[in-house]
C-alpha cells in the first residue's frame, strides 16, 4: 500500500444551502489541510484529506492508542463539526470514518439522501444537552441518616445507651434501601420535568469515576435534544433542582449545547479505505 494514499477523512453531514462560501473556515485532521465540501442535491458532507496508513497501516492500531497522538485530533473533528453546527444542523459521524474517494462519499449521500434530510429537519435549531447525576454516595448516607436521627430523637433519648446503640444501627443500615428509593423519586420527577422542555431523550451507559474525573458516582446519564426556544427554562430547571439536592449529595451536571450524536439514525456509513 502507498503509504501516501490519501483519503477521505468525513466530519459531518450538513444542509448545502445552509453553509458559508467555500472554502470553510478552519482547516482539516492534521491542522493543514482546507476543509472540503462534497455535494447531492441540499446535502454537504465536510471532509478534508488525511493519509490512509495513519489509520489503517501496520502502525495504526499503536497510533490510535497513543493519546498524544489521538487527543489533538479527536478535539479538532469536534471543533469541526460545531463550526459546522453554527451555520446548519449536522448529522456528526464518529471519530475516524474514512472513505476511499469523493465519489463513494457521494454514493452515501445519494443512498441514504431521506434518512439524513429527515434527521436535519428534525435537528433544526435543536441542541444536544447533557445531564449526568453525580451522588456522594457516602455523603448521602450521612445527611439521610442524620435526618432519620433527627426524626426519632425523642424515642432515642428515652432508651438506655446499649439500647439505643442498637437502633441507631438498625437505622443506619435502612439507609441503604431508602437511599435507593429517594433516589428513584427524584429521578421519577426530574426525567419528568426535564422531558417536558425536550424534543427527544436518550438514556445513555454510566460511566466510571475514571472516565469522568470526579470523586462522585454518576447514578444517571441522560441526553436530551432540546429547543433553543426552550433551552433557559431547560438550564434553570437545572440549577433549581442543585439548589434543592445538593446539601443530600446529589447534584446534577448539565453540558452543551453538543451536535446531535446521541440522536442520529444508524446509517452504513462503513469506511471504504
């Protein structure tokens, strides 16, 4: 294999009629190369020239681990696709999907044209917000059993000290189940709340405190696609319910607005280089 071979390096999928004049702003994977436009009909996919060995060749699989190497470009096809995404709505494919030439490009276009306007229309002026509980699970125990403490004070202070060791173990060790039970109503009520400002929701797969950096355990992940009309009341639905649950250990992360990735339809878009 020519270890030059160029290929098609694919960002996103787009509105034609909805981009700036070529060429597009900023430049392509390896900070270089310009970004390119292929057309069918009111569709644009962006693209932008990459070496095919860089992601396929005898190296590739150590490359792609090697985060110095990967994390640079992984940033820069998100800075891509949210460049994009300030112009026209986008149907963002993963990092890595590369074809072997424009015309196979277009051959994805042409096949799966009513699937991809379809998604464009529904995503416009629609946003990708990401909420993540995250719960001090030993904190949480805490604040419910002092509350529990707090409650049954007055049956305590009447019993004798061995006795009362005795309940006040009994109450902590309800803390587990009743933990599990708050949890579920607050989730019950906020999944509510929330999907009355969304157009569509996705519950998405935890992830662990070394995926996420924080000494909290995420207990939810939710996507929602959401109005930019709707968007202050989404935000300050958020920032009420942390005022609410955050002395319990509970509070709620909220990111975005994201291009749609948790929405878009699963289409062959099966690399050809």
């Amino acid at each position: 294999m020519d270890p030059l071979k160029q290929g098609i390096y694919l960002f996103c999928l787009a509105r034609l009629s909805r981009l700036p004049p070529l060429p597009l702003e900023g430049t392509g994977l390896d900070g270089r190369s310009l970004l390119q436009v292929a057309g069918f009909q009111d569709l644009a996919a962006v693209w932008s020239p990459v070496v095919v060995e860089d992601f396929s060749g005898p190296d590739a699989e150590e490359r792609l681990q090697d985060l110095t190497w990967i994390g640079p470009r992984v940033i820069r096809h998100q800075e891509v696709v949210a460049g994009v995404m300030r112009h026209s709505p986008v149907l963002p494919v993963g990092f890595g999907t590369i074809f072997s030439s424009a015309a196979n490009l277009i051959k994805v276009l042409q096949r799966h044209h009513d699937a991809i306007a379809g998604f464009l229309e529904r995503v416009t002026d629609r946003e990708e917000w990401a909420v993540k509980g995250l719960l001090d699970r030993p904190g949480a125990k805490e604040k419910l059993f002092s509350l529990k403490l707090a409650r049954e004070a007055e049956r305590l202070g009447a019993l004798s000290p061995g006795k009362r060791y005795f309940q006040e173990q009994r109450l902590r060790a309800s803390c587990d189940q009743e933990l599990k039970q708050w949890l579920q109503e607050v989730c019950r009520k906020l999944w509510a709340s929330l999907r009355d400002y969304a157009a569509q929701v996705r519950e998405r797969r935890l992830l662990s405190r070394e995926a996420t950096g924080s000494d909290k355990e995420m207990v939810w992940n939710w996507a929602f696609l959401v109005p930019q009309r709707a968007t202050p009341g989404f935000q300050a639905r958020i920032l009420d319910v942390n005022a609410r649950y955050a002395h319990r250990g509970l509070v709620f992360e909220c990111t975005g607005p994201w291009p749609p990735y948790s929405f878009c339809p699963a289409l062959d878009l099966e690399p050809e280089a």
